[in-house]
C-alpha cells in the first residue's frame, strides 16, 4: 500500500506562514541589490508550480 508522502512544514507560531501555505502559495526569497534581478526572477517564475503549489 502506497503512503502519500507531505513534506509541508509549518510552525505553529508563525502565522504569515500559516496564512501562505493556506492559500496555496511558496514565497521565494530573492537575495541581490539589483530590482532588475527581481523583476526578471519574478518573471521567469510566473505560474510555475512546485508539489502542486505556486510559486508566488
């Protein structure tokens, strides 16, 4: 019989993190001094999903 794996965390004392995995959405932390860099991520990310989830 086959288990269906749930690799989701969440902690309890974060509700930003509670409020975004509800919703349905990852958020992705882009670490450059550059708002080029950001807007391209951003775009190159668009309506990709992981594990079902978006990217946001």
């Amino acid at each position: 019989m086959a288990h269906a794996r749930d690799d989701t965390i969440a902690f309890a004392g974060d509700p930003e993190a509670l409020s975004s995995f509800a919703v349905g959405k990852w958020k992705v932390l882009v670490v450059d001094d550059e708002p080029e860099v950001h807007d391209v991520t951003a775009l190159a990310l668009k309506g990709v999903s992981f594990h079902l989830v978006r990217i946001v």
